[in-house]
C-alpha cells in the first residue's frame, strides 16, 4: 500500500513539472515573437530615420570647409597684424560697399595695426551722420569713438538694393559661423560654374561651401582685384586670408590679450600650489601631531562583570 500511494505521488509531481514546463514554453514562445517584432519595429524605424536624414543632408549640398594652419590659431600665438591691416584695406576696398561692421570702432585700431595718428586720420575720412547744436542734420569728419559707417540707411534699403537679400554685417561673423576663419576664406576662394540640375537664378551665384549652393552675393576676390599698401601680392587667396584674418580681429579684439592673461595664469599656478601646499601643512602638521593620554580617576573606574 505505502508503495502504491509513493508511485502515486511521483506520477503527480512529474504532472505537474510537465504542466509547468508546457507553460514555461508557451510564454517563452510569445516572449520570442515580441522580442523579434519589436526588433523588425526598430530596425525599419532606424531604416526611415536613416534615409530622411540622408535625403536632408544630400539637399543642403553643404562642403565642409578645409582646415588651414591659420597663425593665431595656436594656443601661444598671438594675430599677424600685418595681415590683419591688409584685411582692413579689403574691407575698406570690396566689402564695405554692401556689408557693416557696426561694433567695430575706430579707436579699436589705436596700438593694434595702427598708430594713434593712423586711426585719427582714417576715422577723419568717414562722413558720419550727425546733428548740430539747432538739431539739424549734418555730416561731420569721423572721430577715434565712431563706429565704421553703415552703406545702407537701414534694412530695407539694403536689401533692396541686392535683390531683396539684405548683406549681413561682418563684426562677429567669424565667430557665427561653423569653421570661422576657414570657412571664411573657402567661401570667398570657391566660386564655380553650377553643376546640372541646380538652377542659379539672374544676380546669383554657385558656391558650395555655402548652404544649398546658390548665394546672392557674387564672387568679389580676384587675382590683384586691390593694391596693397605694403607691396604684397594682392592674389584672390591671400585676400582671402588677410580678411579672413581682420574679420577674426575684429570678432575678438582682445584676443592677444586674453591669451597673455591665460599665460600670467598659468605662469601663477606652480607658486600658489607652493604656498598652498606649505599653508596646508603648517596648520595640519600641529592637529596631527596631537596625542592624548587617557587617565582613570580614582573611584570613577569603570564597572567591572562579574565573572
């Protein structure tokens, strides 16, 4: 009987072991068909993510600009002044007919690329709007505080006169721009014929360096287009460089300065890490000298357990 009632038991554990095996490969069946329909869900939505963005990007036909050893691009280099001068008679001769630099000042150029003398006298040919003392309007000789004149009253007229796209201003477009001084200087020495399929309408021009390829602003930079004060070479690629490298300036005229600032700095650093250091040990070295001695009074022993 006891044998019969023992079989009987293994018969109903080994049921129920196989009831639960049966469940655990339904669930684990249905937990497979989630797990690859969710993967084939991921994998198409990464498929479509992919392509949109392939189809964006391939529209916005954007080259990256090349990088170039620019001299101020090193952490100890300071600006070539000389070329930043040279910048400033191509601004002055191409760029400022159509585009402003209305945070720049003249007093700006005191000590920098020109003496004081230099920057009086260039301020004194710019005709700045003004008002007299009986309020009426008038035009005056320029001063070291004036800012560089504006070619268009406003906005509207100056978009108006280059076919409805107003000319950004120049002050801090080497800093607003991805690639600044290297996309400054590809953008300007890049202007080519217009591949098949992209249509440049009348007063524009191809450019691929610039988003979509088509800009309004035509090619300004040729091969001795100016003439250099100092006798350089006026070729379209070091007009290029020499504006590239004013535009820089002119976005941060205290680059130099800044920089010699890190360098004081860093020059500091080593000493205040000595006094530092000596501070620290001077107050420390007495709080982990201490040593304390502990003594019992006579009748305050502590109670003893009894064994």
């Amino acid at each position: 009987m006891l044998k019969r009632c023992a079989e009987m038991s293994a018969a109903a554990r080994l049921s129920v072991v196989s009831l639960e095996n049966g469940f655990l490969y339904q669930a684990f069946v249905v937990l497979e068909k989630n797990l690859a329909l969710g993967a084939g869900v991921c994998a198409a939505s990464g498929l479509v993510y992919a392509l949109e963005n392939s189809v964006a990007r391939a529209s916005d036909q954007v080259v990256h600009p090349y990088q170039l050893p620019w001299p101020h691009s090193g952490f100890f280099s300071s600006f070539d002044y000389n070329s930043v001068r040279r910048g400033y008679e191509v601004y002055k001769q191409v760029c400022a007919a159509c585009h402003s630099m209305k945070f720049l000042r003249y007093r700006h150029f005191v000590d920098t690329f020109m003496t004081e003398e230099e920057a009086k006298a260039e301020a004194a040919e710019a005709l700045i709007n003004d008002i007299d003392g009986n309020g009426a309007a008038i035009q005056r000789p320029g001063i070291l505080t004036d800012g560089l004149p504006n070619p268009y009253p406003n906005k509207k007229a100056a978009a108006a006169a280059n076919n409805g796209a107003a000319p950004p201003d120049l002050t801090l477009m080497a800093l607003a721009r991805h690639g600044g001084d290297d996309y400054i200087f590809a953008l300007l020495t890049s202007y080519f014929d217009a591949p098949e399929g992209i249509k440049v309408d009348e007063g524009k021009a191809y450019n691929p360096y610039f988003p979509g390829g088509v800009i309004s602003m035509p090619q300004q930079l040729y091969d001795e287009g100016i003439e250099y004060k100092d006798g350089t070479v006026a070729t379209q690629s070091q007009q290029a460089k020499d504006i590239a490298t004013f535009m820089h300036w002119a976005a941060e005229p205290y680059h130099d300065t800044r920089k010699l600032y890190g360098l004081k700095i860093l020059a500091l650093f080593p000493i205040v890490a000595v006094v530092l250091l000596y501070g620290k040990r001077q107050a420390w070295t007495f709080i982990k000298s201490q040593k304390f001695a502990w003594r019992t009074t006579k009748g305050r022993e502590p109670p003893t357990q009894k064994q």
